[in-house]
C-alpha cells in the first residue's frame, strides 16, 4: 500500500507498506496478514493514520509456530518530511543495500533518527525519502 502526498508539485512517498499477504509453508502451516487505514483530520497539521492490523499463523503440526496478532495504532503526519509514521529510531551503522553513493561505493552507512513504522511483524524505516526494511543480514532493502 502506497500513500501518496504532493507538495511544491512534487510527489512523496508518505507511507508504504505490505498491504496484505496470505503464506502458506511446506507441512501444514498457513498465515495471513492484513492492514486497514482511515485517514484521519483535516489538514497536514491535524493529520493521523488509524492503522488495524491483523497477524495469524496456524500449523497443524507445530502448535509452538502458532500466533494471532491484532492491534490499532495512530500513525502521526510529519509535514516537514511528508510521513506518516510512529515514532523516530536511531539507525547507527545500518547500511542501504543497493544504493550508490557519489564516490561509488554500494552501500551507504546511516546514522541518525529516522521515522519509523512497526506494524506486526513488518518495519519500515523512512530514509532520504524512500521506504526500507531490514533484511536478514541487519542491512536495510528499499521496500519494493
């Protein structure tokens, strides 16, 4: 789910995010996640995102994987950033993978606060306008 925002003509990323997905693995084990939003307020100073989320795997064979996860959270608007987000975390010493930096090099090593989205299982960071997730090697992949 993308959320769009215009400002100086300009389109931003205000939010993106996985939407929905449905997993099943290779015994007997099936997931679901799902996420619902209402737009709430009247102008970027008042805006917030009601966010739902919903959070289930269920396996037969192995009662220990099983979970069901609900939750509502309050997205707040940063209308100097233009994004919708929870909170601001300190990355240090995560790098972007796949991203040229001017001198060549392939990753680039952030230090900082940046807004951030947890939703689940899901994170999302906000960085330099574009939206990442963390990878399994503690890196951080643009959300695509």
């Amino acid at each position: 789910m993308l959320l769009l925002c215009v400002r100086y003509n300009k389109l931003c990323e205000s939010m993106y995010i996985l939407r929905y997905t449905h997993s099943e693995d290779g015994d007997d084990g099936l997931g679901d996640y799902r996420v619902k939003i209402a737009l709430i307020g009247s102008n970027a100073k008042n805006y917030k995102l009601n966010v739902k989320v919903h959070d289930d795997f269920f396996s037969k064979s192995d009662h220990e994987k099983n979970y069901r996860y609900n939750n509502q959270t309050v997205l707040h608007f940063d209308a100097s950033l233009n994004v919708f987000y929870q909170f601001k975390q300190r990355l240090f010493n995560k790098h972007i993978v796949n991203y040229l930096t001017k001198d060549g090099n392939s990753k680039d090593a952030l230090d900082g606060y940046y807004p951030t989205i947890i939703l689940g299982t899901e994170t999302y960071y906000s960085v330099k306008g574009k939206w990442l997730v963390p990878s399994d090697a503690g890196e951080l992949n643009y959300f695509q």
